[in-house]
C-alpha cells in the first residue's frame, strides 16, 4: 500500500486481478475505481502532480464506489 505525497491524497492501492484502484484522499476518504488498467496505476505513482493526473486520467473516466 503505497503511500504517497501529495497534497490531495495520502494513499493508493491496486488489486490488479480486480482491475480496481483505491485511493484515499485528503478531505474525502477512499474512493474505488475499476476497470483501471496497471499502467494507469503505475503512471499515477510516477506523476509529478498525483492530483493533477488523477484530475487529467481517472476521474470521470473509471466507474468509482
């Protein structure tokens, strides 16, 4: 369980044979997104800006709980 630096969320979390991607948030919680592909994933760790990326590549494109 990754956690991360980032002024918008402090964890995140991949189950690859779900295809699902939690993150926790700042202000907000954990949130579950599926469908999410491994590189997506791997592209988030790597972000300069985690909020940023998330904003650009999963929010509003991935099904979240």
């Amino acid at each position: 369980m990754p956690h991360v630096s980032s002024s918008a969320m402090h964890r995140v979390e991949y189950d690859a044979i779900a295809g699902r991607l939690d993150i926790w948030f700042n202000d907000s919680g954990r949130y579950s997104y599926f469908g999410v592909p491994v590189d997506v994933y791997n592209q988030l760790l790597a972000a300069g800006s985690k909020g940023a990326f998330f904003n650009n590549h999963i929010r509003d494109r991935y099904r979240d709980l």
